[in-house]
C-alpha cells in the first residue's frame, strides 16, 4: 500500500527522488444532496455560520476521490503522487463530481 504522506500538492518529494513517471491518476466521485440533508443544511444556514451537514457531504466526497486516486495510483505501480489536485464541477442542480488527481511516480530515497 502507498504511504498517504507520498502524495503532494508540488512536483517532488523533499529527500526523493523520482525514479519514473508512471501519469495521469485519478478518483472520481459523483454526489447528490439528500432531501434530509437539504431540509437540515436549510435550516442550518437559518442561524448562519458553517452549514455542517454540506461541510460533512463535502469532506466525505473529497475522501472517497482521493481514496479512489490513491488506488488507481497503487494499481499503476506507483509509491507516490505528485502535482495532487483536487477538482469540483456542478454537474446539476444539487449534483457535484468531485475529481482528485495527479501524477503516479515511482520514487525512492534521494542518497547524494
């Protein structure tokens, strides 16, 4: 299994260095309000402040991107993600794609 500390936002892994670029990785996840969770978060934003249960909807969709970019990465051979991105596009009303991506590499210990 990758080591999730091996996936970065930059281009390389201070104290690594990249043996191969292996490509384009990326998780996937399409997400609908619930009519609970859209009653609840209505009633949430009455008050202000952090709507929670939207808060919640959209860090558990990241997860699951990110989980699913992290084995697709595993499955290509990689140990490490560099350039991780993460992407969100209303697909319809009340409808997200959430996209997690980056490059799979290949690194090991940078000896010099």
């Amino acid at each position: 299994m990758m080591d999730r500390a091996f996936t970065t936002s930059g281009q390389d892994l201070p104290g690594y260095r990249i043996q191969r670029n292996l490509g384009i990785v990326r998780g996937i996840v399409v997400r609908s309000r619930s009519i609970v969770g859209t009653i609840g978060a209505g009633i949430q934003s009455m008050f202000g402040g952090n709507i929670t249960l939207w808060t919640e909807m959209c860090e558990h969709a990241r997860q699951e991107a990110f989980d699913l970019m992290v084995r697709h990465a595993e499955q290509m051979g990689a140990n490490a993600v560099v350039a991780f991105r993460y992407d969100a596009t209303e697909v319809s009303a009340g409808v997200a794609e959430v996209l997690a991506y980056g490059t799979a590499v290949v690194v090991e210990p940078d000896r010099s």
